[in-house]
C-alpha cells in the first residue's frame, strides 16, 4: 500500500541509480541485460529498469515493478529481505478489492485506465504517485490450472511510473473504461 501512495519501493525511486537501489534493497539480486543499453535487477518480488544512451553513460533508472503475482508461487520466500523486514509476511495474494478499499479508507483512490490487456486485466492508476495497479480479472478458457495460479481479483503487479501522458495515450487508444 505505501508503495502505491509514494511511488517508492522503502524509499528508492524509479529514477535512482542501480547503486542507490541496491543501497536500500540489498546486493541480493540478478541482474538482467539484453544489451549495453538496458538492465534490470531482480530483487524478488520487485525489479528496477534502467538504460542508458550508450556503454560509456551512466544508467538512468526507468522504471520499477513488483510482480505481486510471484506471491502465488512462492510466498514470502520471493520477497526481498529488506522488505519482508519493514512488512513482515505476505499473503499468497493480493486482493485488488482489499488494496482498493485500505487506499480508500486513506483518502487515496485509483482511476480505471483502459488497457491492452482487458479484459484479462484491468489497469489501475494513482495520479500522485503515478503508480499504476494491474489486476487479474478473468481467466482464459481452458487454461490449465498450475501451483500457485492467479486468482481473479488478484493484483498481478504494481509499477510505476505511469505518467499523466501515457494515461491519457491508453485513453485515447482504448476507450474509456468502466471497469
């Protein structure tokens, strides 16, 4: 929930440096790259994005993601040692109705954005914080049934940035939705 009304995960930025994430999150990660230009690490439950204009410029952070969805898998055990001490256990899922309603009795509301995805998903934004929320809302048919399966209504990740701009691009592109 803090994450959603800060934009940081315990205080570290979209925008930090791949040291001053590590700083506040740990050296336990993998890092990721497909290229010199782009890298994530991956602490877990959450991964930090960065890139760069060329091998001799430094990263510039882009953005982070919380794959709330990795809960269902493995619990507690895939979240980060720095966060699992600051909040304690985690639930195998994360009920968009439950993280809606704690936000709300906060004074802090989402608005629905049209997206790509539905109607599997639903996108979710916080203006403030420009943190998006993308839920779980109908399953495929057929789809097989496996350990640790999203439930509907479950939070699948929470990013962010998601600006006003790309906002008001999805509405433009999707429609308008009223989920």
């Amino acid at each position: 929930m803090d994450v959603v009304m800060s934009g940081t995960v315990l205080g570290a930025k979209p925008t930090d440096s791949p040291d001053q994430v590590s700083a506040i999150l740990s050296s336990d990660f993998a890092e990721n790259s497909i290229d010199d230009y782009s890298m994530w690490r991956d602490y877990g439950l959450v991964e930090f994005f960065w890139d760069r204009e060329s091998p001799d410029h430094p990263w510039q952070g882009h953005h982070f993601t919380l794959q709330v969805h990795r809960l269902s898998y493995w619990g507690s055990s895939i979240v980060n040692k720095a966060i699992r001490e600051r909040y304690g256990r985690f639930d195998r899922h994360l009920r968009f109705d439950k993280l809606q309603r704690l936000l709300s009795n906060r004074g802090v509301c989402l608005e629905d954005v049209p997206d790509a995805n539905a109607p599997a998903f639903t996108l979710h934004w916080q203006p403030a914080s420009q943190v998006s929320v993308m839920a779980f809302r109908e399953r495929e048919w057929g789809r097989p049934r496996r350990r640790g399966n999203d439930l509907v209504g479950d939070v699948h990740k929470i990013s962010s940035p998601l600006t006003a701009e790309q906002v008001a691009w999805n509405r433009a592109r999707y429609g308008r939705q009223d989920a």
